[in-house]
C-alpha cells in the first residue's frame, strides 16, 4: 500500500471517528438538557402546589371557615402538565384557564371582591 494512501486511510478514519464523537456528545448534552428541564419544571411545580396550601390556609385561619386544600402531589401534577403545555406551546390550555377563572370569581363572590 502506498504511503499516501495510508495516510488518507488514517486521515479518514480519524475524521469519522471525530464525526462519531462529536454527534454522540450533541445527542448526550440534549438529553441531559431534557432531563434538566423536566427537573426545573417538576421542582417549580411542587413550589407551586405548596405555595397555593399555603395560601388556602391563610385564607382558612383568616376568614375562619373551613376550606378543601387538595393534596400537593395533584396540585403539582395539574401544575407540571400546565407549565409543560406552556413551554412547549407559549399558552396556557384552555382548560387551565377556564378552571382558573372558575376559582377567581367563585373566591371574588365569597369574599365580597369586585373587578375593578
């Protein structure tokens, strides 16, 4: 074998295995990435579900009635599906927003509260 091909054949090698490396690494990185994301959500998530008990219980000691707290793992599930529609589409489903609305002026009628 000639010298010159040797070194093309080397050449070549190298450079599909450098070609392998870099496309396994950009698929380990968006994974990682991924995985990432979904942690960050899932952790803001369960905040969001403990910040809303907490504002139930408030509102329970202040006003001296009895309230309905929902479990904080639905709380956070319903929180996390939310959060994922709303990276993923930039809106929140129209679900989640009729259901909050729902919430607002269902708290607005029992505490005396006007849209101003």
């Amino acid at each position: 074998m000639p010298w010159t091909q040797l070194v093309l054949l080397i050449l070549g090698s190298a450079g599909v295995g450098a070609l392998m490396s870099s496309g396994l690494s950009l698929l380990g990185s968006w994974r990682e990435r991924t995985a990432r994301r979904k942690e960050l959500l899932l952790s803001k998530a369960i905040e969001l579900a403990i910040q809303w008990t907490q504002v139930h219980m408030q509102l329970a000691e202040k006003s001296k009635q009895r309230v309905v707290i929902q479990d904080n793992v639905i709380s956070a599930a319903e929180y996390y599906k939310e959060l994922r529609t709303l990276l993923d589409t930039g809106a929140l489903s129209p679900t989640f927003i009729t259901k909050a609305a729902a919430l607002r002026r269902k708290a607005m009628e029992k505490y005396g509260l006007r849209d101003e």
